[in-house]
C-alpha cells in the first residue's frame, strides 16, 4: 500500500532492517551471496530475537525520533511475529503531542521455511490520547485480503478484496526479512529487485536497487564517503515523488560488505530536506 503513511514508515523501517547476521565471504568483485544460501535454519529461525534501534534527523533536529524493531517466535509453530516502534522526540515530539506508530505483524513460514508471508498486520497510530487503528488479515485458503479501520468514534469500516491466485502481497516488514534472506534474490550491484505489496491505484510493487559501481563512485565523491566495510553497496528505492514529498521520490541508503544497513536517507523532502536514519544498535538473543 503505497501511501504517505507507508513513505513515513519506510523512513523508519525499510532502510535499516536488511540485517544480516554472519559475514558474507564472497569477493568484493562478485556478488555476495543470499542469507537463504548461508543459513541452515529456516528463515524464522534465521531472525528469531534479532532487534534494532535506530535514530532519525532532519534540518539541525539530530535525534527527531526513534525507533525499535524486534523479531520473535510466535505462540504457534511456524509462526513469527514482528514490531516496529517509531516515536517522535524533543521538540519535535512537542509539537506533534509524541507522536507513536506502532506496527505488529504475524507472519508464517512458507516453502518449506524459505520464506515468510504475512498472516496479520496491526498498524496503531497514536497522537496525544487519541489512538487510531487499522489491521489487514491475509487468508491465502479462501484469496481474501480483509482490512478494517477503527476510527475515533470507535466504528470499524471493513473491506474485503480478493488475492489473485499466484499473488502474495509482502507488507514491507515482511518483505525486508525476505529480501535479506534472499528470497527476491542475492545482492549483486547493478542488480534490480522487484517486492510485492498491497496494490494502490495499479500498483503492486515497488522497486528497490543496487546501484551499479559507476554510481556508487560517483555518490561516494558527492558525500565524501570512503569506501571501507561500513558503506560497501548503495542501496536506491524510488517511489512516486508525491509519496515521498521530495523532488525526485527517491530514498537512497548504505549496506556494509556484511550487508548490514548503516543509513538511509530522503533526499530533498519537502519542508525537511535530507531526512536520515541511522542505525544505533543492534543485538540478537
């Protein structure tokens, strides 16, 4: 579901949750190779009580918001459940009454625990003391996606629609897990990847890229980045300009050789600029 909502959790999601624990062995000229081929366990397994911390700025605001990311077994086998906490801080978090969004997901194991598929995604959004919910159920044995939204009054609107068969929609949890685990394929530089989502207006994916040497280059001499193990592939989404509210739709971020996020970041948002996320901690177990 590409949305403003899902640009402001993108910013405090997706950039910094591609973590991959274990070093990658492969040579800096060749492609590093899947999670999927390294890891003997299943993909829950893999992941289980892996969790993240990371800050976000803007503008001269150095630590604007936060957020957590955790991982865990689910109460049923072959069950996992992901959350995302984002709040904001300071002077920002004064003027947007502390703004909290939380994200829950219940995903399960699929091919024979490659991949993971949602099962439930809870989204809460609370500003001050009004809190606002919505939730999507996912049930592949009937192809329906139902979502209901809980509005202030406390009245719940429902809609369901059909999953076309073949079709498995990723929230972006979902997908971030999957995508370092290997399932939309190994990370090569140059190489494009294509992740399913919930469909809006036409669209059901979006696109996420590693940019080729000669850009990644020419980004390094633009940011004065060096080129050591903390920044070894740039990483690009694009989206719809009017999504992201910046010139050009573009979210771009750092991989290390061990493929571990290090930042990511909004360029040319409206009215905030560069918007970065950086990673702050991380720990597993």
């Amino acid at each position: 579901m590409i949305t403003r909502r899902f640009f402001l959790r993108w910013l405090v999601g997706l950039p910094l949750v591609w973590l991959v624990a274990g070093r990658a062995t492969s040579a800096a000229a060749q492609p590093v190779p899947s999670v999927k081929t390294m890891a003997k366990a299943s993909i829950g397994q893999f992941f289980k009580d892996q969790q993240l911390e990371y800050d976000i700025s803007f503008l001269f605001f150095r630590r604007a918001a936060s957020a957590k990311l955790s991982f865990k077994q689910g109460n049923q086998k072959g069950r996992y459940e992901a959350a995302l906490q984002g709040e904001t801080l300071g002077v920002i978090g004064l003027i947007t009454l502390y703004r909290t969004d939380t994200i829950h997901v219940v995903m399960e194991e699929v091919d024979a625990g490659r991949r993971l598929r949602a099962v439930s995604m809870d989204e809460y959004t609370k500003v001050g003391g009004s809190v606002r919910k919505r939730s999507h159920t996912f049930d592949y044995q009937r192809r329906k996606w139902r979502h209901d939204t809980t509005r202030k009054s406390g009245k719940i609107r429902t809609v369901e629609e059909d999953i076309p068969e073949g079709k498995v929609y990723d929230d972006y949890l979902t997908a971030s897990y999957n995508f370092r685990f290997g399932v939309y394929g190994a990370i090569e530089r140059g190489k494009t990847y294509t992740v399913p989502t919930f469909p809006k207006k036409g669209t059901g994916s979006y696109e996420v890229k590693i940019a080729s040497k000669q850009d990644e280059e020419r980004i390094r001499k633009e940011q004065r980045v060096e080129a050591d193990q903390d920044r070894e592939y740039l990483i690009k989404l694009t989206l719809d300009p009017e999504v992201t509210h910046s010139k050009e739709g573009t979210i771009e971020g750092w991989l290390s050789k061990d493929l571990f996020p290090v930042e990511g970041v909004i360029k040319d948002a409206v009215l905030f600029g560069d918007v970065r996320g950086t990673l702050v901690k991380s720990s597993k177990g």
